[in-house]
C-alpha cells in the first residue's frame, strides 16, 4: 500500500463513523476551498505487540520520520508525532499510547485479556491500523468499567485502530484568516465545538493554535443492546511562522490534553 492509498484507506473508514467531517469538509469545498490536511491521529496501548513502534511502521514504509514527543501525565499517555520527508504537503501523523503500567490492575488486566484473546497474527499484520477493534469489544459492561478509569482506553475499547480524527490545515484555507473566523462559520453552521479549555486551545506565541468538533456519536451494537459512543471529532490547526520564517511543525501539549477530550462522553449535551 502506498501514502495515498493508507491515508485515502484512513479518511474513508473515519468518515463512515464520523459523517459530520465529511458535511463539514464538503461544506467548505463548496465555498471553493481546496482541504489539505495538517495531522491525523492515532490511538494505542503501550502493550509491545500493538504500541507506537508498532503502529508507525506502517508510516515509515511510506516515508514518514518521528520527530517530537510528548507526555499527558494526567491522562497517562505518551504521543509521538512523524512528518512525510518526501512530501511537504502529507499530513504529519500523531500517535499517542496508554501507558497501561501507570494504570489500574484491574485495567492492566482487561486489556491484556484483549490482547492475549486475539489472533496474534493480527499484530504482525502490516495494515494493524487500518483493523479497528480486533478484539471486538462488544460488552456495556467492559466499556462503562473502562470508561470509569479512562475515557481514551473505552475509546480504544470500541474503535481500536483507525484515525481518531483529520485536522484541516487552516493556513491552506482562502477564506479563513484567523481560527475565530472559521470556528464562528462552523457554529454558525450548526457544528458545536470542544470548549474544554477555551474554544481555541493555544497562542501565536506557542505557534499553534487548535479547535476541533465534539466527536460524532455513534450508534454501538453491544451484546447488552445499542449505545450511543463518541466516535471521532474534526480538527483545525493554524501554524504560526518561527522566527526563521518557517511555519512550526510540532505539537503543543497542554492544547493536545485539551483536545483528547473531543470525545468525551461527559462533553456530549445530547447523551
Ligand atoms: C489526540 C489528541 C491530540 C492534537 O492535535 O493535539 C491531538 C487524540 O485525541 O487522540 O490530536
Ligand atoms: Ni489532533
């Protein structure tokens, strides 16, 4: 599979859950934007088979680099993100990881019981991230029980690997000069937005400023009956220059921790 096959492959299987981002895309290329991308994120466990070394593979066979770090200790995560050295215009990629050890025993336990339960060639399979659920998560009770502990692992749970969400790149935008502007187009057009931490999550004196839509919710067929789960969310990012001129190209912490909570249940006023 080639870069515009997985990411093509990425949109398609984000947007059959998040039919929202799609609205939202094709409602700015009707006002004649062209949508470049900024990042596309991706979630895991650091359990060895299925953690962040094993899920970039994928993106490094397609040309992509790691560059920075980043540590969520509230949130007991670790992100790395890559950037496409062969293609300015690609969209970087953000993985994150659960650092499981700094969790409970009781949840240590639940996912290695969904790990061990699978396959385990599913986790040599080179297009891991494109699987979703290999586990099949399909239990109320293991998704309420993580959920109580940690939003991402349910997340995790019920969606496994895929994109969590596009970002547009905002600098790419004709008609949009400033974040505001855009966010108020989309409230306007009836899309409510994260505002955990302020509608805009960062400063063009950290040279990123980020909003996202709250995630889809998602109707789930679990043994128990069908629930309601936040999906994915959309993102718009807006670079700022360096003092070299260059727009920069890393992520910033304290907005990321922000903007994890797109899907957040508790943020749903709908649920
Ligand atoms: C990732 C949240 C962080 C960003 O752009 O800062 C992020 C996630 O929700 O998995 O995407
Ligand atoms: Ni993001």
């Amino acid at each position: 599979m080639d870069k515009n096959q997985l990411l093509t492959k990425l949109w398609e299987q984000y947007i059959e859950i998040t039919p929202s981002a799609l609205k939202i895309h094709e409602l700015l290329e009707e006002k004649g934007e062209e949508i470049l991308n900024d990042h596309i994120a991706i979630r895991t466990f650091n359990d060895k088979r299925v953690n962040i070394e094993v899920l970039e593979k994928a993106f490094i066979n397609v040309g992509y680099e790691a560059k920075g770090e980043y540590y969520f200790e509230t949130k007991k995560l670790y992100a790395k993100h890559y950037e496409n050295a062969l293609d300015k215009n690609a969209p970087r990629i953000f993985i994150s990881e659960l650092e499981l050890e700094k969790c409970s025993a009781e949840l240590q336990e639940k996912v290695q019981q969904l790990l061990d339960n699978c396959d385990q060639n599913v986790f040599n399979d080179p297009n891991l991230v494109l699987s979703g659920a290999v586990w099949k998560g399909n239990s109320q009770a293991v998704y309420k029980s993580l959920l109580e502990e940690s939003e991402y692992a349910a997340w995790m749970y019920v969606y496994g690997f895929r994109a969590n969400h596009f970002t547009i790149n905002t600098n790419a935008l004709k008609g949009f000069k400033t974040l505001e502007e855009l966010n108020n187009f989309l409230e306007a057009s009836g899309w409510e937005l994260n505002a955990s931490g302020g509608k805009i999550k960062g400063t063009p004196e950290q040279l990123l400023e980020q909003s996202s839509t709250l995630a889809d919710l998602y109707d789930v067929d679990f043994e128990e009956g069908t629930l309601k789960v936040p999906s994915c969310y959309y993102e718009f990012a807006l670079r700022y220059p360096m003092s070299n001129g260059e727009l920069y190209q890393g992520f910033v912490a304290s907005s990321a921790d922000k903007i994890f909570e797109s899907t957040d249940v508790k943020l749903q006023k709908t649920i």
